[in-house]
C-alpha cells in the first residue's frame, strides 16, 4: 500500500483500526523485511523511512524490544506483551492466518531483523547507524510511547553486535549514544540503555579479533570499555550501579586476559567513592577488593599508583565505615606484596620510568601522570617514590573525623614503616620524615586542640573517656606521638646517618615538650612515656652494633683482596672507639660514622664529630626536660590561702586540683631525668644541678586530691616511701 501517517503502509493501518490484519499485510512486512536483507547497501537515506515503518509495525504486533540473547524485557506500558507474545496480535487475524502472524513476530524480533547487515558496504552500514541514532532521538524527545523509544536503542546495540569484526566504522558512534541516553529523565530508559551498553561492551570483549595485531588488540580493548569511563558522568546511581556490575562480570569472567583496560577500570573504581550512594559504593569497594586480592600481580606498572590512591579514597568515604576500615587493611595487604615482590615490581617501575610511551596510549590515570611528573623531580628512585605515595593515604586517612578510622590508619602507617622500612633508601627516609611524620603530627596536635569538648550526640554507648571529640582526639594524638617514637627508636642509626637529624631530632622534642604541657593528662604522660623511650635505647644500639660488625665479617669473607694488617685495623678502630671515655658509651650515638680501613685520622675525624653532635642532640633533651619542669613544676605551688579555699568548698576541689601536675606525670618526670643526667654529666653545671633540685622540691610538695591520696599510701611491702620519693631519691643521689 500506499504511505501513510507515521511512516506505516496504509492498508496496515487502516486493518489494523478495523481489527483486522490481512494477508497483504503480512505480505507487505514481509517484502520490506526482505528489501532490508537484500537491498541494504542501495536504500541509502532511505534507511530512516524504512526503520520508522519497521518501528511502527513492531508496536502493532506488540513486541519488546529485547536483549542481544534474544531475552525481552517485561511489558512497559499496559496492554503490551512480552518479545514472541502475539496473543493480543492473534485476536486480530482469523484462525487460519495465526501462523503467519507467529512467523512475521520472529522476523521482527532484533536478532534477526539485522543479520544482514554484516553484508552491507561501509557506507551503508554507518547510513544504517545514522538513521536509527536520527529515530532514537527523535522518539525521545516526542514519543510517548515507550517501545517506540526503546526499539532503536535495541536495534542499535544489535547492529554493532552484529559487525564487531569491522566495529571501527560502528562502536564509537553507537556507544557514544547509548551513553548520552543513560543521562535521560526517564529512569526505565536509563536502565535499559546502561543494559544494553554494559551487555555490549562484555560481548565485545569476548569477541575474538584474530585478524588484528598485538597492538592492534591492545588499542581495540581500551576502546571498547572506554565507554564504561563515559558512564561516571551520569548521576543517576542506578546506572553507576549497572557499571560497577558489569566491570565485576568482566573481572569474574575475563580478568586474567585484561590488557590494556586496567587504567579505565581504575578510574571508574575510584569515581564510585564519590558517589552518594551507599550501593554504589558498596559496588565500587567490591571490585576494588577484587582488583587487589586477586589481581594484584596482574596490574601493569603504571596502576600502582593508581589502586593505592583509590584505597585511600575507599577511606575516606562516608557512606559506610566499615568499607572504611578494610581500605586501610587493602593498603596493608598492599604494601606486603610490595615488599614481598620489590624485584619484581621495582623492575616494572623503572622500565615505566624509561619509556612512557605505553602510559599514554593506555592508561588515561591522572594519578599516574601526576607520580610520574614528581618522580621525574625528585630525587627519589620510583620504587622509594610509590612507598611515600603510600604513606601520604595513611596520613590523610589518620586525620580523618572518625575515631575509628584514625586509629586504624594510625596502627597501620607505623607497623609498615616498621616491618618494611628497610627497603627504603636513605633519602626516602629525609622524606618520611618531613613529609609523612611530622606533617602528620602537626595536623593531629592542631586537631587536638581545635576539637570540641562538647559531649558527642550519639545513640552508640561511649566510655566516659571518649565521649567527646578532644578525647577521641586525644587518643589519636598518643597513638600518632607513640608511633613517631618507635620509628625513631627502630630506625634510630640510620636516621642519625640523615643530614639535618639534628633538626629532626629538634623537631621530634618541640612536640613531646607540646605533649607534655597538654591539659590532657592521657596525652602529657604518653608524651613522657615517648621522652624516656627517646632517651633510653641501648637495647636496640647494641642489636645495631651487632649487625654491623656481622656485616663487617660478611664483607671480609667475601672480599680475600683485604689484608689482615686491614682487618687489624678496623678491628682496632672498633675497640677504640667503644673504649673512649665518652658519656654516652652504652648509649646510641646520633650522627656516628662507621670506621673505614682508609686511616686512623678518619676515624679520630669522626668520633670528635659524632661527639660534637651527640653533645648537642643530648644537650636538646636537658632543655626539654628544664622547659617541662618549669612550666609543670617550678612556681605552681599553691598558696595557703587557695589550699585552704579548696579544702573549705568541696566542689571547686576538682577545679584546683586539675590544675596542677598529677602524680603519674611527675613520676614520669622523675624517671627522665637520670636518662638526661647519664648523656651530659660531664657537662652538668652547677646551675642544671639548682634547677633540678628545685624541680624534685616542688614535685614532692604537689597538692593531691583526697580521691587519688589512698593509692599513694605505700604499703608495708614497700617500706615508708611513695614511688615519687623514691624517685626523687634515686635522682639526688645520681647528682
């Protein structure tokens, strides 16, 4: 027949409002369905009128649109039936034409409506791809009925199925309009489409392109999921949904043959912390688990970077705590298999480092660019480089606002600077140090004392000693004080091997000092726990002298070019140097320089600048511990007049108590002082001597409250002496 209205042959539609479809109908679909198969590559622009008939006619026989497996989705609007259903088709034609009815509804199904487009020239195919991205927008916009708007999407994703092997002339142009369409204000539509995109994009990489090149392949799979990096520009959290799962099928499925698509997974990964769905996250955080768990190994040098950055924003998330958590236990699990497989991974960097050309046609990741540029600046090797990027997420992560978090990310910085910081190189540590560290103490001494004291409003059940953000703070704050000091304990020769660690070391006091002078106590006897730690290593001095003379042993044995008369030498400069009459001879000594077989005069050189330095090292431990008893002790006595007050009004008495220094902390105090005294006492002026003495004066005539005085009754175990004056004892008799 004739055109009609809406593109549809006349007599079709005038049957189809008489109730009736004829034989001519039927005769007519079947004719233009074969015109399509035979005559594709002549229809030209005639694709647009002959799609819109086929659209039309599909509406009459109440197909869905379905999938590219030939599945069809539920009926969207009332009356209409599910792909293959032609019941409501049926009541309109006589009995003896149900048959045909049947077999035109299966030709108009989207699997076989384009099985012959592989057939068609390049020209026709992409007029083909053009006209039905023209109907699709055009049913968008003015459409009221949903099949109609759904059909060019699914003949869309059929048509690019059906030609994968030439889909640089399809792929780009349909997948750029699935994706604008995910973006539409219809949500059923946003989901079908991101269903039928994701299907596609899975497909397409299971589809085997064995006429292509290595590199040819490599580009042809980051084009394919290219698309899914598209989608995070979409605000609709469903959709963001449907992308997180279809990276996780790829991932279950085809993981181990992922090439060059990792930089794209990455970075939609990563978008999905960001997002404000608890879902979605959730989602995102999966796949990330399954990234580092399982194909860690896998990833190529330049995600590195990139998973250990997305860790850290899993941490900063606030959508779920717990996800939280376990991306601070990701990066732990992170840095083991960087230790564990430093050889491997080292070689994969540095090769990274040399030739970049990979990086740019594959991975698309800002964080990796960025590394690079600032492994290009610094003087850091790559491997030293990708340690502090991990420690920088733990650093961010132990400021975060939650307690548990903090605490967490806390544990975890210091127990791997602890058991893998042997791997870094002495200038990485100059950057642990100023760049990790003391940033770290900064930020947390500030929050300390920027933080409410108000009673957190919560329905949780807190102890009396956390309820309120300064004391969750405050715990942090001993967490992050106590961990800097073990480093320093640890790490103690080779951080004195540093230039500048005298500043370091100045540094490290300003903060115990600032500890010790808190008003909380937890945080001002953590900080006198850290100071006596600080001073009293020789535990640890004389592990590190062991390991060097086995060292020295192991370099003597593998090296026979070395004559005795060198041995006895070294052998001697050792002796000598740990027979000098030097005040801190069982101490560690900061700045000390190993002996070489070079001369005698190197190593007298050296032990006189090792003492230089350790005098002034040990001389800035007298001065916090001056500076401390000064502030804490020296001029706090109350007067008689305020004691008597006190006494006299039982509920100020917590008031003036608190104001002054407790007995932990002074005996605290007290245990430091012999550390001091041991390091500088040929220097101990009569003057250091006045001071401390007045310091153990005032010490002992502290008030203390009634509620603390029974537990300062010694017992008869103990003799007549609490453990302050034994203290106090102890020192005198040390002067």
């Amino acid at each position: 027949g004739g055109g009609g209205k809406g593109g549809v042959p006349k007599a079709l539609g005038s049957s189809h409002q008489s109730g009736l479809i004829t034989a001519k109908n039927l005769q007519c679909i079947r004719a233009l369905l074969r015109v399509m198969d035979s005559e594709g590559d002549v229809l030209d622009t005639a694709w647009l009128l002959v799609m819109r008939t086929v659209q039309n006619i599909v509406r009459v026989f109440g197909v869905s649109p379905g999938f590219s497996d030939g599945s069809a989705l539920l009926p969207t609007t009332p009356g209409s039936s599910r792909a293959g259903d032609t019941s409501s088709s049926l009541a309109l034609v006589s009995v003896d034409k149900k048959d045909d009815v049947n077999e035109v509804a299966g030709m108009l199904l989207v699997q076989n409506l384009f099985k012959a487009s592989p057939n068609l020239s390049d020209s026709s195919l992409s007029t083909l791809v053009k006209s039905l991205c023209q109907l699709s927008n055009k049913d968008l916009h003015g459409s009221t009925n949903k099949d109609s708007v759904l059909f060019p999407l699914a003949s869309l994703q059929m048509v690019c199925l059906k030609n994968l092997h030439r889909m640089e002339l399809t792929y780009s142009t349909i997948t750029s309009h699935l994706v604008s369409v995910c973006s539409n204000s219809d949500a059923s539509v946003c989901l079908y489409t991101a269903d039928l995109l994701t299907s596609l994009i899975r497909k397409a990489l299971e589809f085997n392109f064995a006429d292509k090149s290595e590199r040819e392949k490599l580009e042809l799979q980051r084009s394919i999921v290219q698309p899914l990096e598209c989608l995070s520009a979409i605000g609709h959290a469903e959709v963001r949904l449907k992308q997180q799962e279809c990276i996780n099928q790829i991932l279950s499925t085809s993981g181990q043959g992922l090439l060059s698509c990792w930089g794209v997974f990455m970075e939609v990964i990563s978008g999905a912390a960001a997002v404000q769905s608890e879902v979605v996250v959730r989602a995102g955080f999966q796949n990330l688990q399954l990234v580092m768990t399982d194909f860690l190994p896998s990833l190529p040098a330049f995600c590195l970077p990139a998973s250990m950055e997305v860790g850290g924003r899993y941490g900063l998330q606030t959508q779920d705590i717990n996800i939280a958590l376990t991306s601070v236990g990701l990066l732990w699990s992170t840095a083991d298999y960087l230790f564990q497989n430093r050889a491997t991974v080292q070689e994969k960097l540095e090769a990274l480092r040399s030739d970049q050309t990979g990086l740019t046609g594959m991975s698309g990741l800002p964080t990796t660019a960025s590394f690079l540029k600032t492994v290009q600046s610094s003087s850091l090797t790559v491997f030293d480089s990708l340690w502090m990027l991990m420690f920088r997420q733990l650093v961010s992560l132990c400021v975060d606002e939650r307690a548990a978090v903090r605490k967490s990310s806390s544990q975890t910085l210091f127990s791997t600077l602890s058991a893998h910081g042997s791997v870094l190189h002495q200038e990485a540590w100059q950057g642990v140090l100023w760049q990790v560290l003391f940033p770290l103490l900064k930020q947390v001494f500030q929050a300390m004392d920027s933080a409410s004291t108000l009673n957190l409003q919560t329905s949780l059940l807190i102890h009396h000693s956390r309820n309120t953000a300064q004391k969750q703070w405050a715990e942090t704050e001993v967490l992050t004080l106590t961990g800097v000091t073990r480093v320093f304990q640890s790490r103690w020769h080779s951080l004195s091997q540093l230039d500048g660690f005298d500043r370091a070391w100045t540094t490290l006091l300003e903060f115990v000092k600032t500890g010790a002078l808190s008003s909380s106590a937890e945080v001002s006897i953590a900080a006198m726990k850290s100071f006596h730690a600080l001073l009293d290593m020789e535990p640890h001095t004389s592990h590190q002298h062991t390991t060097h003379q086995h060292r020295q042993r192991q370099r003597r044995s593998m090296s026979p070019s070395h004559s005795t008369a060198g041995d006895t030498a070294v052998e001697k400069a050792h002796k000598d140097q740990e027979d000098s009459p030097s005040p801190s001879t069982s101490q560690p000594t900061p700045r000390a320089s190993p002996a070489r077989d070079d001369s005698s005069n190197t190593n007298n050189n050296n032990t006189s600048t090792s003492s230089e330095s350790e005098k002034g090292v040990w001389s800035q431990a007298w001065q916090v511990w001056h500076a401390i008893g000064t502030v804490c002790v020296l001029g706090r006595l109350p007067t008689e007049d305020a004691l008597t007050a006190s006494i006299q009004n039982m509920e100020k008495a917590d008031t003036f108590f608190s104001s002054f220094p407790s007995q932990p902390f002074l005996v605290h105090l007290l245990k430091v002082f012999p550390l001091v005294l041991s390091k500088l006492r040929p220097t101990f002026s009569m003057a250091d001597f006045q001071l401390s003495s007045k310091v153990f004066y005032n010490a002992l005539l502290m008030p203390v409250s009634r509620d603390v005085s029974p537990f300062l009754v010694p017992s008869s175990v103990e003799g007549n002496m609490s453990t302050l004056q034994r203290l106090v004892l102890r020192a005198m008799s040390s002067l």
